[in-house]
C-alpha cells in the first residue's frame, strides 16, 4: 500500500475540448482564410520559418491550436506564458531560455496568451529580445491589439485575425466529438447545438459533454434533455471589448439607417449579453440629437423619458420604454445639421483667435462700461418688426459671414430652414438699404 495519500491509479480524465485538440493541421477546423493554399500561415505549416505573429479572434476559435501545429511544423520549442498568471519573473525565464538555445543554434518560439493583459512594462520586458531574433513571439488576445498592445511590438510582428467557427465547422468538431464519447446526435439535435455555441468550439464541446451525460439507456438524447443542456445564455458578448463596441455600433447605425427592426435587434443582443441598459439609454440620448436632431426635437423628450422611466421602474418595464425610444428614434425624419453645426462652431474657435464681443452685444451693467460703449446701438428684437432685428450681426467682425447651421428639408427642420431663410433674406435687403451700390 502507498504511503502517499494523494496517489491514486485512476487516470485524470481531461475535458473533451482539450482531449479532440488537433495534433496535425489536417484535423484543424476553420479559418480557411489564412489557411489557404498560398496564404502566410499555410506557407509556415508548410515550411517557410515562422516569424512573429499576433493571432486575434474571439474564444474557442484555435489561436492556441493554432499556435502549437505552427510550432510543430517548424520543429521549434515553444515557451507558453499566460498573461493572466505569469508576470516579469516568467519573462525572463523565457528569455534566459531563448537565450540558450539561440546559443545552441536553435529558434525559440515564445507564445503569450492573453497577450493584451501583459501592461506596458510587461510588454516591454521582451520586446528586445523579439527585436534581436532570441524569441519568435505568437501572441493571443480577444482584445483589439491597435488599442491594446504598444505599437513598437505591433511594428514587428504581423496580426492574423480569427473569425468565429461557422455552424457548418462546429458541425464537424461535434461529429469528432460524438464520436469520441461514442454517441450519436440527430442531425437537427447537432445543428443546435452549433448554432447555440456561437462560433466558439470550446463551448459547443462543453455542451456536448453535458448532453452526453444526459442520454438515456438507449444512448439517445432526449429532446427535454436538449433544452437542458440549451438553457442559458449562448451568445458572445464582451462588455468592452470588441463585440461590446460593434454592437454598439451597429445599433445606432440602425437608427441613422430608419431601421426600427434592426435597431430592436441589436438592444435586444445588448440587453441579452448583459449590458446595462443605462449606457443604451445615454446612447440613445446621443442619437436623438445627432441623428434626428430638430428633424424631430419630439425624439430628444421622447428618449429621455425613456430614460427617466428606466431608472424609475428598472427592468423590464424601463427596457420598454427604451425600446419605444428606439423605435422612434428610428422612424423618423433625420438631421445632423445640427451635430455638423456644433462641431463647425467647435473647430472656427479652436482655429481662431480670442475675437473680442462686438460693443454693441457686451452687457453694460456700470456707468464706466457704458461711457465705454457696451451695448450701444443695440436692437431690442422684440421691438423691431416681426421680432427680428433685420441686418443686425451677432458674430465677431472676422465670424460675420460665417454661416455654421444649415437646416436639412427633413420634418420639422425644413419649416425652420424656410424660417431662417427668410431672415436671412431681410438681412440681405437691410444691408443693401444701409450699404447701398
């Protein structure tokens, strides 16, 4: 009998993600776009030397598979970090073992995962040694590397990036899988199963085991055991990433498009994925006012009542509200010229100088300011005709012509762009009548 309390002869079983991990790159599944005949990192597993690489994509893609068959096919070492666990310590145990078998006249590969966890100094702590040859890297993140990683280690190495697992390729992995837990799925059972891992092949995997362990005498799943193993949220969401951000933008690009069917898709692959509502609600904020802007000032009252009625009653009655919001905001007319406007008046002062106010706008509250002229010749407008002081400029004498809002025809906004062409009409014919040719 042992004496070790620990030991025991039952062999550790490993998950069936990590146990069907491709060996040879003919059992990779995806990514035909940079696995082509000709492509960079087909002509790597087919012998070119490797060279430094940033892989990106989503979870459960094949960036650490990858990574490995690429190592394999070049024969060369490879020194796995995780940026999660490993700090400035691992670093330099890496390099001191890329410095040594360089010395023997062999490449190191070194291969970072979550590469965008790494911090600045941490990033630089092996960026020389990628740059002098004593380390290959392949770095994989989830994250954007343009905002994540510094662009001196972006500069030497070449970014790749992984698109999510079609239903068709997960299909496939399943098929491998089901036959490894020696189970068959019905066709339309896989095909669910795919669509519900979402492009990720770790989880349609996972969801694999789990029904295996729910199939019946017979060996099959039965069809509430199914909707077992499919409860729950599936869909890829990142709060501040990526994902996060295009579907963010997608929204509100819903929105400027009149798209109220798209709009309500996109809040509900929000809402769904865990986003809080209150920053939709802020954005949509934004939308009324640069997208629909006086089109249909209704749109700003509207999406801030939504707003208000979120943060009163919560969910879901407040996601309703937003979701009215949105629908709104997507049916009606639309303007930017109000959002165009804005930033032109933002750039003319940023551009310019300190101009001063013209005498005639300045306030004269005190004798002395106005013995110095402040708000002489000014024109009451509501004593004027129509209530509009014809010929009269509110600008700096260098800003006079300048002309920062341009109503669109659209709703309500083309009735204010009639309106402000009149004025301006009056304004032309008063300074005719005082500057006369």
């Amino acid at each position: 009998m042992s004496g070790d309390l620990f030991a025991s002869d039952v062999p550790v079983s490993q998950p069936l993600a990590a146990s069907l991990r491709p060996i040879q790159a003919g059992d990779f599944v995806g990514q035909h776009h940079l696995l082509e005949t000709g492509k960079p990192l087909r002509r790597c597993l087919d012998g070119e030397p490797l060279h430094s690489m940033i892989l990106w994509g989503p979870p459960g893609v094949g960036k650490t598979t990858l990574a490995r068959l690429l190592c394999e096919a070049a024969d060369l070492r490879m020194l796995t970090l995780s940026a999660v666990m490993d700090g400035v310590k691992a670093i330099r145990d890496a390099v001191a073992v890329g410095e040594a078998e360089r010395a023997a006249g062999r490449q190191c590969v070194l291969f970072v995962d979550e590469v965008h966890r790494f911090n600045k100094a941490q990033q630089d702590a092996f960026l020389p040694f990628v740059e002098n040859g004593t380390l290959t890297l392949i770095g994989a993140t989830t994250e954007n590397p343009a905002f994540e990683l510094n662009s001196a280690l972006l500069s030497r190495a070449r970014v790749y990036r992984l698109q999510p697992l079609t239903d068709e390729d997960l299909a496939a992995i399943l098929r491998r899988g089901e036959g490894s837990l020696e189970m068959q799925l019905l066709e339309d059972q896989r095909n669910r199963l795919a669509a519900a891992a979402d492009g990720d092949a770790r989880r349609a995997l996972n969801l694999l085991e789990l029904a295996h362990s729910l199939v019946d005498a017979s060996g099959a799943l039965p069809a509430d055991a199914l909707e077992e193993v499919l409860r729950g949220p599936t869909r890829r969401f990142d709060k501040g990433g990526d994902v996060f951000y295009d579907q963010i933008s997608a929204l509100h690009k819903a929105v400027r498009g009149s798209s109220p069917d798209g709009a309500l898709y996109w809040y509900a692959r929000m809402l769904d994925g865990g986003c809080d509502p209150l920053y939709i609600a802020r954005r949509v904020i934004r939308m009324a006012s640069e997208d629909i802007g006086n089109a249909d000032p209704r749109a700003l009252s509207l999406s801030l009542d939504a707003w208000q009625t979120l943060e009163r009653l919560g969910s879901p009655e407040g996601e309703l509200a937003l979701a009215q919001a949105l629908v709104y905001l997507a049916s009606v007319p639309k303007s930017n010229a109000v959002y165009k406007a804005f930033k032109a008046a933002m750039r003319a002062v940023e551009e310019g100088g300190s101009d001063e106010v013209p005498l005639h706008l300045r306030n004269a509250p005190t004798k002395l300011a106005k013995a110095e002229g402040h708000g002489a010749d000014y024109r009451y407008a509501h004593d004027e005709p129509g209530g509009f002081a014809a010929g009269e400029c509110y600008l700096p004498e260098a800003l006079k012509d300048q002309k920062f809002y341009e109503p669109s025809p659209q709703g309500l906004e083309g009735k204010i762009r009639a309106r402000l062409e009149e004025l301006r009409r009056l304004d032309r014919e008063s300074s005719r009548q005082r500057y006369p040719r």
